[in-house]
C-alpha cells in the first residue's frame, strides 16, 4: 500500500501544501469545495417535516466522489481537513455521509495556518465533526434556499423573469437605495468659512476664524462673515493662547475579514472578490524556493482580532531586533472583539512575521506581495508602541475676533513608522507644524479669506463603506460580504458609477416590493438577530429547527399575502427617438437583466437590438468619421472606441479631447494622475493642464 492515511482538503493547492509536510505515509486529495447541496431545480426543503432538506451530489463532481471513494477504500484512516469555520465542517459532514465514515470517530483535523508546524500539531489532536456547527451551516442554507426559492418566483411572475431576492443582499439593497432616498432628499445649506494665512518671523502658518467675543459664531451667510471682517483692523493679532499637549495614538488592529477588505479597497484598490482569491492563494500556500510551499497567512475568514500567544512572542522579538525596543509594545493593544464576533479563530495574521514582505518578494505575484505587505504591515504596527504626538493650539485675537491655528507634529512614531491605516475620504494625515510661539507674541496676517460652502449629501457607498455598514448593522458574516456585493450587481440591482454603489430602476422596483410585502427580510434588527440566532446553533445553545420555524411561519403568511395582493408590474419601454435599420419600425429602450439596451419595437419579427452607448463629443481621431463612445471591457473597465467598430478599430484607455497635438499633430488625450488629471499627447512629447 502506497500510503496508510486519506487526506481531504477542499482545494487542490492546499493538498499539495499539506502533502508536503505529512510525509509519505499520508496522501492528500482535494474535494474541490462542497460534493453536495440542495437541488437547483427546486425547493430541496420539507417545510412539512422539520424542514428536512433534500441533498444531493452537486452536478459535475461524480468524477471527484468517485475517486474519493476509491482513495477511502485503500486508506487505513480517513481524515477531513476542511477549512476551519462552518462551511468546512459542513464539507467533513457531508464527505463523511458520502464516503460511509463514522460520525464518532475523531477524524476532523483543523489548522488556523497552513505551516509545517501548526498542520502537524492538529493531526496529533483530531477531533469528531462538531455536528453544532454543521447544524449552524445547514440552517442558514436553508433559511437562504427558503428566502430565495419562495420570493424569486414571486418576482418573476409580477416583474420580470430573472429576477431573485436573497435574506441578505435584500437587506444589503435596501441600505443603498435608503442611502440614495437620503441624498434625493438633501437640501444643500449655505455656509462660510474664513480661513487665514498668518506669518512669525519669516514662519507662516494657517488659522481658521473661530468666534466673536469669546464666543464660537457660525457663519451660515455673506451678512454673518460681514460682520466679521468689519471689526478687522490692520493685519496684526495677538497671541492670546498657547496649549500644547502631547497626545498618543494607538495603532489599528490586526484585520478580520471585513476590515482587510475595507483596506484592500482603499490602499490598494481591490475589489472585494479579487482581495478574497488573493488572501486565499497566501492561506493555502506559496512555494518559496528551497523553504517548499508555505501558507503566508492565517485563516482569511474571520471576524476575531485575537492573536495567539506565540505570534506576539514573535513580533515582539522581531521589533526590537528590527526597530528597538521602545517601538515593542510587548503583546499589542488590549481590545475586544466587536459585539457579536464568533472568536473561532485568530485574527488575518502573517504565519512568521520573520517572513518580511521583502525577503520573499521574488516568490510573489504583483497582487500577492502588495495584499501580504499590507497584511504583515498591519500587524507588526498592531504589536507596537503608541505615536506620540505633540500638539498646539494657539488662539489669535484682533478686536475681539478669534482665529485658532491647530498643529500637530510627531515627536515618536512608535507603530507609524511600519503603517498608518487608511481613511474612506482618501486623505492622508499630515503634520501642520506651527512656529514657536508664546502667548503676548504678535503675529501678521498675510491674508484673510472668506469662503462660501454648501453642506454636501451623504455619499453613496463604495464597496469598503457598504461592507463596514453590513458589519456595524450585524448583518452578514465575513464569508457572506463578497458573494452579497456580487450578487446584488450581478441582478443589476445596482451598479457601480465612480466605484460607488448605484441603484438601478429595476433595484428599486424589487425593493419597494420587498419592503412592502415581506418586511422582516429587510429588516435590519431582524436580520441580525438572525446571525445571533445561526451563532447560538453554532454553540450548541439552540436547535436549527426551531429557529428556521419561529422565521419560517410567519414568512409563509406573508407569501400568501403577497401572491394575492401584488399586482403585475409592467416596465414600460421608453422611446428611443430613432427608427430600426432592419425593418424601419420604431426603436425602444428596454431593461433587461444586464440594464437598459435598445430594441426593435417591431419584436418578435424582427429581433434587432443595440447596446446603449454614449457619446462624448469628439470625432474619431484615426477616421475621422465615428464618434468616440464609452464602452466597457469584459472586466467592466471603462475604455474609449469608434462608433463605426468594426470597420474602424480605434480604442483607447485614455479620453480622446478632441484636438490635435500643437507639436506633432496626433491626437491629445485626457489622463488621470495622481493629483488629478493631465493632458497629454498620444506620442508622449507634450503634455498640458495638470490639475491639482
């Protein structure tokens, strides 16, 4: 016999990783991710008989069941080493059914890292399948496939066919569109500021109107800063006050899975999906030369920001070889977890923080190392001192008119000097170091300059912001966020305009049905005491029949309800303004499952169709007949091309601006630049109009 021991594991890298570390005795397959599931085809749960679902071998996969069977039935022991959270114990659950093993047996082995040392230690200690955690899986499976499978036909015969609405992504839906209602609804308000550039012996520096007499005064129109720069006299002001203070700044935890998607999306300009696939290529393993393959990371899915005794030992050992000893904070901040976190596992960690970003580059792809750096980063700062900060505010006065400057300045960085976590504006902490200055001292004004505001509606949320809501809502698990946002743009619910979330009319239709007829699904209170209800199953502390019922019974009512009361909805086609070529009958615009395309009228004898395009106003600068339009790649990036595509093959990444280089004749185009955007020539010898 060739090997004594089976191995499963979900993905064929992890097995070849594992392999390499147990030895020859051992033979490590993968299951390629779940072998059975509910049927698509229908419902696949018994809400008559205890909501007792139907599973059957998932489409695709007897090739791979049958040659699990015949790996089983050479081995001596068969051991199940799925991922270490409730999808993986479902996974052992359901190899366990399929391959005839004994549920009593303690042949379920877990690892929060895939290294040589943490996969040996777990197969010292295996443990039987905890069946609480597989209960936990199979009721949130079921209460999605009873959400789903009962609303989506709903949707089809009412909307459109196509349609779907899950527990989740309808509350995820609901939150934009509520954030969209927002800022339709936003009135903007005027306001002023005043701001100042004053000067100390050659040192300039900004302050920034504060008050009148003692008093803060707000400036909400042109009449209230008159008021102000009416008592200004002369352009010298005393320095009333000075207040310094030194100020700690704690570093930023070590990531869960929803704060590593929110930075990935800020520093790095990740999708959520592309920063999921990368952290799982650095869990299951990177070959690193004559070290073999290694797991980078600790288990990607997480919502815990605990870390093991041994891993602060290490970093701690590792600052202060590499920065000193005051930068070791000997542990890392004290915090606890977010209410509602499970603490199966250890938070996103590196597996060996001796392993730098730097000395294993050459072994990483573009998008690895940067995801790893920015992993590692997080946590060596997560183990180390406080900034120190010193800071100053000094009060300006003239006539009873107050001006106060704010400065900042580092006096240690302590984590600063590894990381600095990101902020969803895009700005970046600077220092505004101010002159010395004691109070008595006078200063000059340079120049004092008023400015109008209007307040700005809420922002529509990007990936990051929408994915912390969901968090700090209680809805969702970090496995849910990245199928949740794909699946809501898939639908077209929604779509992504400047990389924020948009609803789309037919987003809007299913909402306003959903909201009406089944308002549990989008409750949000509702939705996460769900979660609470899926983590207490997990733990042993309720039964998963019980909960899908207490949600089940009342949901079924409201079905009823539905199917009587909802009235078809017909989406009108809009004019298109223009005639079809083929058959001269008007053309419209329909929405479809992908959005709005144009379509013969005329339809089903003639079955043209146009996709939707627009045009930005320059002629084609290669045959100077076609317009230039937008399109969008097979990965949804924007580019520029030719109307009269195919006959004319221009595309261009960059916006053609309609004018010919002054230099050598070509086109010019519009480009973006760190600081804005930049005219320049396709040739690369001019350039112009750099805005800041």
């Amino acid at each position: 016999m060739a090997y004594k021991y089976l191995v499963i594991v979900e993905s064929p890298a992890k097995a070849k990783t594992i392999e390499k570390y147990l030895g020859k005795n051992y033979k490590v397959v993968a299951s390629v991710g779940h072998i059975r599931d509910l049927p698509k085809s229908k419902m696949g749960v018994d809400t008559e008989n205890n909501y007792e679902p139907h599973y059957i071998s998932i489409r695709g996969k007897g090739d791979v069941i049958k040659s699990l069977k015949a790996a089983a039935k050479k081995a001596e022991k068969v051991y199940l080493a799925a991922d270490p959270d409730r999808e993986g114990e479902a996974i052992a659950w359901h190899l366990s059914f399929l391959l005839g093993l004994d549920l009593k047996d303690k042949n379920r082995v877990v690892f929060n890292e895939i290294t040589k040392e943490a996969v040996k230690s777990a197969f010292k200690e295996p443990r039987t399948i905890d069946l609480d955690l597989v209960d936990a899986q199979q009721a949130r499976r079921i209460l999605d496939r009873l959400v789903g499978y009962s609303l989506s036909p709903i949707l089809w015969r009412k909307v459109k066919k196509g349609l779907s609405a899950g527990r989740v992504q309808s509350v995820a839906l609901k939150i934009i569109i509520d954030r969209e209602n927002d800022i339709r609804k936003f009135i903007p308000e005027e306001y002023w500021s005043i701001d100042g550039n004053f000067q100390k012996a050659k040192k300039k520096f900004k302050a920034n109107f504060w008050g009148l007499d003692g008093k803060k005064k707000k400036l909400p129109n042109a009449e209230a800063v008159k008021e102000v720069t009416t008592r200004i006299k002369g352009k010298e002001y005393d320095v009333t006050k000075v207040e310094k203070k030194e100020r700690k700044r704690n570093p930023a935890l070590p990531f869960t899975t929803s704060s590593l998607q929110q930075e990935a999306a800020r520093k790095l300009n990740f999708r959520t999906r592309k920063t999921m696939m990368v952290a799982q290529q650095l869990y299951e393993g990177i070959a690193l030369g004559k070290q073999g393959t290694v797991g980078l990371i600790t288990y990607m899915r997480t919502d815990s920001t605990r870390i093991a005794d041994s891993a602060k030992g290490e970093a701690a050992e590792y600052i202060e070889k590499t920065y000193g000893s005051e930068f070791s904070a000997h542990g890392g901040r004290k915090a606890k977890n977010a209410q509602g976190a499970q603490d199966a596992h250890e938070a996103i960690r590196p597996s060996s923080v001796l392993r730098a970003p730097n000395e294993i580059k050459q072994y990483l792809d573009k998008d690895q190392l940067k995801l790893y750096t920015l992993i590692w980063s997080r946590f060596v700062a997560s183990q180390m001192t406080p900034a120190v900060l010193d800071t100053m505010k000094v009060t300006l006065e003239q006539n009873s008119v107050i001006f106060i400057a704010n400065g900042a300045k580092v006096k240690f960085k302590g984590f600063m000097q590894v990381y600095v976590e990101g902020r969803d504006d895009g700005k970046e902490d600077k220092e505004n170091i101010l002159p010395d200055l004691i109070e008595g001292d006078k200063v000059n004004a340079l120049d004092i300059e008023p400015k109008q505001h209007f307040t700005q509606p809420p922002a529509r949320f990007s990936e990051a912001t929408l994915i912390r809501a969901l968090e700090e809502n209680g809805v969702g698990r970090p496995s849910t966020y990245a199928p949740t946002l794909e699946t809501i743009q898939r639908r077209y619910y929604v779509k992504l305009t400047n990389k924020r979330f948009e609803p789309t009319e037919l987003g809007e239709i299913v909402n306003s049905l959903i909201v009406e007829f089944f308002p549990q699904i989008v409750d949000v209170h509702f939705t996460a005491s769900m979660e609470g209800d899926l983590d207490k199953i997990g733990v042993g502390k309720e039964k998963w029949v019980e909960v899908v019922d207490r949600f089940y019974r009342p949901f079924e009512k409201e079905l009823t309800n539905a199917e009587e009361k909802i009235e078809k909805i017909q989406i009108k086609d809009e004019p298109a303004g223009f005639d079809c070529d083929l058959c001269g009958h008007p053309m419209v615009i329909k929405l479809g499952r992908y959005g709005k395309f144009f379509a013969c009228s005329n339809f089903p004898e003639c079955r043209n169709t146009k996709a939707i395009v627009k045009e930005i106003g320059v002629t084609c600068p290669v045959c100077n007949e076609g317009q230039v339009i937008e399109r969008k790649s097979k990965k949804n990036r924007l580019f520029y091309g030719c109307s009269r595509y195919p006959d004319c093959e221009f595309t261009s990444w960059d916006k053609p601006i309609g004018r010919p280089c002054p230099k050598c004749g070509q086109y010019l185009v519009e480009k973006k630049v760190k600081g804005g955007k930049q005219v320049v020539c396709i040739n690369g010898d001019y350039e112009e109009n750099v805005q800041k």
